[in-house]
C-alpha cells in the first residue's frame, strides 16, 4: 500500500486590491508545492526581500500609487489571447534577470522573473477574478518550476555578509546611542547626588540658625505680646523717620516689606548709585531683595544679591535669624540697610565696575578675560591688548595641533612652538619618510649623519632623496 504525499504548507497574504479569492490561489500554488515539495508563500513584491534553499516565494508586483505602471492590453499563449483588465497593469519593478529565466508569452512579453527561489510577476493579474486570469496564474506557475534553482550558495553568502554588515552598521549606531543615553543618565545622576549634597550642606548650615529662631520664637510666646508689639512699632516709625526707608509695611499675608530710600556704595573714593530696592521678609524669615532701579549692564540687582533676589549676607547671616526670630524686625532692616551700603571685593556676585553708569571706574581685580570667547586663542595671547602676558603660547587650546603646527599664522616656521619639540621619532624612518612636518627634511635629514661616500638604491632614503633633489632642481629653473 502506497503512503499519501504530504503537501507542504501553503501561506497566502491579503492586500486591499487583491481581487481573486484565497480559494483560487490556493489551487494553483498546492500544485506548485506538490511538484517542488518545499512550503509556499504569496504576497506582494518587495525588492529587499531574501533568498531561500528551503522556501518558494511567489510575488505579485503592487501598484500604490508612487509606482511607475504601463497598461498591457492582452497576453498571447499558444495562439490564443487573453484579454486583461484595467485594474491588471504593469508595475516597473526594475529588476535584472536574464532572459532565460523568465516566463514570457508569444511576443516575448515577461509574464514572469525567476530569481532563484522567487517567482516574480510583474503585471497585477490578481487585480481581477476571471477564468482567464486563473488560467494565465496556473501557466506561469507551472512554467517557472522548472526554472527554480536553490542552489544559491553565493548568494545567500552574500545575502548574509549583507546583512551582517547592515547589523554591525545598526548595532553600531545602537551602541553609540545607548552611550549617549547612558552618559547622559550618568550625567544627571551626577548632578542630583551633588544637589542632595550640597542640600545636605544647606540644611546642616541652617539648622542652628532655625534651631535658634524656634527657641527665640517660643520664648517669645511667653512675652506679653501687646508690649513687645508697640515697641517694634515704634521703632519701625523712627527707622523710616531716619530716612532710609521711605516705607514699611506688614502685609495681610505676615510678611514685611520694606523700600529704600537711594542707595548709594561709596568705594575707593567712588560713588555708585544703586536706586531704590525693596526688601521682603516671609513669614519663614526668608529674605528677598528686588531692585526697582535695576542696572542696565548686569542681571543681578546688587554686587551681593544673586539674580533670584537672595542676597549673600556674608558675616551676618547668622545674626539676621536672632533678629527676625526675638522679632526685632526694625533692628533686622538697619542692618539690611548698611549691607546694601556696602561692597566686599572678595565675595561679590558682580563686580562693583559694572554698577558704575558713566563707565569710567577700572577695578584693578578685574579680569577682562573672564568670560571673554576669544580667552586663550591665538588673537589673546598675540593680539588683544587687556592680556599684558597674563596668557602666553601654553595657555592656548591650540597649543601643539595640526592647527599649531600647519595654520598658525604666529607660528610660522616652527618659530615658536616646533613638533619636533620631545618628539619620540626623531631620526627614525617614520621621521624621514612619513613625519607630514619633515617632508622636505628640512628639520632632520638622514644623510647629515651619514658616513658613506656614495649611496644607491639599497639605501632606504635614497628615492626619496631623488625626488628632494628633482624638485629643488626644478625651483632654481624657474626662479632664472
């Protein structure tokens, strides 16, 4: 008794102008995988798609619209002729194969291209479903079998290098991108764990003085507190009397706000007049200073108050707490007051220089260079007139590249700065024949130290020294 034939497996994709039923594909292609016994696939083309020794891959060319099609009227087999449809055009699907494996009608019209393992029909037929297309779908089935070839060895090496080198190329670029990602968490996470210290170092700066308010502050809840209020009242009154301030309020919010008259730094025999600022004191004991005046060459308000309004309080930050916390808020603004009156060349947010309006005060301390572009460059340290050698040829970032060595304009000749200078290849062959800063030997020369009468082509150096002479030979020629 004979065994059955198991039919291998039949897989059929679906597109949205695909006409002919699943059913009528299925037929032809279970005859093609019963003759080849290797499983069956049908879709549409793509011009990417691989090769396989174990698989048959039948594809119909789609137009979408962006493919350039034709319209082929009918197809001719054996004398007869089989009308096609206006949905059934021709894609250019531009592929190359030759002649004898394709499956053509009486006119020589490709009907198909086999490419090894791939059936490829360039005319849409499954477009349309009619007994003439079922009839043209079974000829060019049957007509490529005998032109399939899964002997393919070279091409699927080559389909594998392909695709080996795309994936070392994609996996490259994955790398390169998981890196930046990485670099850039690594980065951040940096930057948090130096926030959670410094905000360990903040908290531990404040606490005494917080430790402190809190003990003022239930002291205080113990004061009779109409007595201690008309006193601070009274001494706010005579604090604005004095004519620092021209107000002082206490907002509905609990908070103080306070305006100064003019304020006016007096340093080094100069006058900087800074305007009006107001300060405000939260319920917490957080201090704020606004300039209402506000210097047009800087961004921050006060050589001392940084751009958010906080000021640096140096040497009474500790004492300000005591104040505001026994509430001794007119005693808090008088200091407050001489602080803004007052300016510390060595911890200022900004410079006093840029608090002077005419423009005409030169702080010594001063560094032009500081947040110059062109620090450190070849125009500063050669050209720019603020430097008085405070930069020289080291400090610049250009100091011993090619920019240095090929470009330099003030390094013309090696004059200053020479590659040669600690080089570890001096008087070896690479120095000779490959150094691109001794081509000409004009720096180290092979044949100053060298003891022979006469050399010749067993010399190393010899062509090259041919060449050297040629050209210079050539050079007096024109310069006659």
């Amino acid at each position: 008794m004979s065994e059955t034939k198991t039919i291998p497996s039949i897989t059929i994709h679906t597109w949205p102008n695909m006409a002919m039923p699943k059913a009528e594909i299925q037929n032809v292609l279970t005859f093609l995988a019963y003759k080849t016994n290797k499983p069956v696939t049908f879709r549409w083309f793509t011009e990417d798609e691989g090769y396989s020794e174990n698989s048959i891959s039948v594809r119909i060319a789609v137009s979408e619209g962006l493919c350039k099609t034709s319209k082929t009227e009918s197809i001719k087999l054996t004398n007869k002729v089989y009308e096609l449809s206006e949905s059934q055009v021709t894609v250019d699907i531009e592929i190359d194969i030759p002649e004898e494996k394709q499956v053509l009608d009486d006119d020589s019209l490709t009907l198909a291209y086999v490419d090894h393992n791939r059936i490829i029909m360039p005319i849409e037929l499954t477009a349309t479903d009619n007994e003439e297309t079922r009839a043209l779908l079974a000829y060019i089935v049957e007509k490529s079998i005998e032109l399939l070839d899964f002997n393919m060895s070279n091409r699927l090496l080559q389909q594998r290098r392909k695709l080996a080198q795309r994936f070392c190329e994609v996996f490259a670029k994955g790398v390169q991108k998981r890196i930046a990602r990485q670099e850039e968490e690594l980065k951040d996470a940096e930057h948090k764990a130096d926030q959670a210290y410094y905000t360990i170092l903040d908290f531990e700066r404040k606490k005494p003085a917080i430790q402190k308010e809190i003990k003022y502050l239930k002291k205080l809840e113990q004061i009779r507190k109409p007595r201690l209020f008309r006193k601070q009242a009274h001494a706010l009154i005579e604090l604005q009397a004095s004519g620092q301030y021209s107000s002082i309020e206490a907002n509905d919010d609990g908070s103080i706000s306070a305006v100064t008259t003019p304020i006016t730094i007096e340093y080094n025999g100069w006058q900087f007049p800074l305007g009006k600022y107001n300060i405000n004191i939260d319920t917490k004991g957080d201090i704020t200073i606004e300039a209402l005046d506000p210097p047009t060459d800087t961004d921050y308000p006060h050589p001392h108050v940084g751009t958010d309004g906080r000021p640096c309080l140096g040497n009474i930050a500790a004492d300000i707490p005591k104040m505001l916390g026994s509430m001794r808020i007119a005693e808090a603004l008088q200091v407050l007051y001489e602080f803004l009156c007052e300016y510390n060349p060595d911890s200022p947010y900004e410079k006093i220089s840029r608090f002077d309006p005419t423009g005409q005060y030169y702080d010594e301390d001063d560094n032009p260079c500081e947040n110059c572009d062109e620090s450190c460059s070849p125009h500063c340290i050669f050209e720019c007139g603020e430097n008085n050698d405070q930069y020289t040829c080291r400090d610049c970032y250009e100091h011993r590249t090619d920019y240095c060595y090929s470009e330099c304009s003030y390094n013309e000749d090696f004059e200053i700065c020479s590659p040669c200078d600690d080089c570890s290849d001096q008087d070896t062959e690479h120095c000779y024949l490959n150094c691109q800063y001794n081509t000409q030997w004009r720096f180290y020369c092979p044949c100053d130290s060298c003891e022979r009468e006469e050399c010749g082509s067993e010399c190393a150096y010899f062509k090259k020294l041919q060449v050297l002479k040629e050209t210079a030979k050539n050079a007096n020629t024109r310069q006659r």
